[in-house]
C-alpha cells in the first residue's frame, strides 16, 4: 500500500515538473527566435516523449518520439548527464547545434528532458565564406554526425539500424557471429531495445525471426556483464 502510494506521488512531482516547465519552453524559443527550437520529453512514454515544443527546427511536433539522442539518454537511465553544445546534422544537412538536459525527480531518477536546438547553418556558411575572404581558410573540423529526428519512433530505429550495418560495410547475412553480436550490443547500448515492438522491428528488418533476436539480445547482455565494460556507443552525442 504504501509502495503504491510512493509511486503514484512520485509520478505526480514528474507530471508537475513537466507542467511548470512548458511555459520556460516556450520563453526561451521567443528569446532566441526562429532559429531556436525547445522540446520537452517525457522519457516515460518513448515512442510519444514530446509533450511540449516551441520553433521549427528539426520538425518535431507534441506526441511525437524521442529522437536516437533520447534513446542514448534513457539507455544510460539515472547515470545520464547534461550534454551541451554539440553539433549534430540533420538528415536533410542542417546544422544543428543542441543542449539536451536531463530531467530528475526529488529521487534522483531521470524521466525525462529539456532539449535546445539552434540552427546554425547559415552561421556555419558565413563563417566560411569570412574566412575565404580573410585567407585563413584551412581544413574543415570533423562532419557532424547526421542525427535522425523524427516524430516516428520506427524511422529512428530504422536509421539506428542502417548506421550500425553500414559501419560494418556488411548485410546481415555478411556478418560473422561475434560481429551479429556487436551489432545487438551497439542498438542496446543506444536505447533502442528500450522502446516497445523495438525487437521485433529489428527482427523484421534484418529478416530472422523474433526468437532468434530475443537470442541475439540475450546473448549480447550475458557477454557485456562478463566482460563489465561500459563502453560509449559510437556516433552521435546524447
């Protein structure tokens, strides 16, 4: 009884934080302008996080899914910590620099975040036409990782997927055993087995059976705790 009293007020204080910071969402996407974009996630509810956003950035919209950078946040559950001030590329090549900041109720248990995105594409474009002109044009830093934003949970995961096939240059039926493994471990560490019908969507696509996935997850988690890594999954910033 009164477990059950302690959870329901802790899932109060989370509905309570969440509503005393929608309007600081839409504040700070006034402040900034056009260019800025502020999503508050309920990491409670994956595949629908959005429950507040203000600006037009990456096209996120209320009821919409985290993105892959919120998977890798809820995969790291209560050890997560603020990211600030990296620079991501969307999909369609927008230069996005982005804060993601994580959410704790009195408990110290992460639930959810308040993510700032800038687009500074255009910033990024006249820096370098100033520094053509200036004669200080040299090697460009590191591309920005293309990072999958979406209000579909299915398309994030799909592009997850593709990424992880695609460093290994390999199809499925191209990889060896150890490698298969890798690739369960990797989609696990990025959060993405966190998300409901999440295994028998990767199932699909690699085109095993479920049971056989199950087996794969399970498998990869026994070889992780073995070994007692926590290895930061490749690619783009949480």
């Amino acid at each position: 009884m009164e477990a059950t009293e302690a959870s329901h007020g802790r899932e109060a204080e989370r509905d309570a934080i969440l509503r005393a910071l929608a309007p600081v969402v839409e504040g700070i996407a006034a402040t900034f302008g056009p260019v800025c974009e502020v999503v508050l996630h309920d990491y409670r509810r994956p595949e629908r996080s959005v429950t507040a956003v203000a600006g037009s950035v990456t096209g996120r919209t209320v009821g919409g899914a985290m993105s892959e950078i919120g998977m890798r946040v809820l995969a790291r559950g209560d050890d997560a910590v603020d990211e600030l001030n990296y620079v991501t590329r969307t999909a369609a090549g927008k230069l996005v620099k982005s804060s993601t900041m994580v959410l704790r109720d009195s408990a110290g248990a992460v639930f959810g975040a308040l993510c700032v995105n800038v687009d500074v594409t255009e910033v990024d474009r006249v820096q370098s036409v100033l520094a053509a002109l200036a004669g200080t044009a040299g090697a460009r830093p590191d591309t920005p990782p293309v990072t999958t934003f979406g209000d579909d949970i299915d398309s994030v995961v799909d592009a997850l997927l593709d990424a992880h096939l695609a460093r290994q240059d390999q199809t499925w039926a191209g990889l060896d055993g150890p490698r298969r493994l890798a690739l369960f471990r990797g989609l696990d560490e990025r959060g993405v087995f966190a998300v409901r019908r999440a295994v028998e969507q990767v199932a699909a696509r690699l085109g095993i059976s479920r049971a056989s996935a199950y087996n794969y997850l399970s498998r990869s988690r026994a070889a992780r705790d073995a070994d007692g890594s926590d290895s930061t999954p490749e690619g783009a910033h949480p």
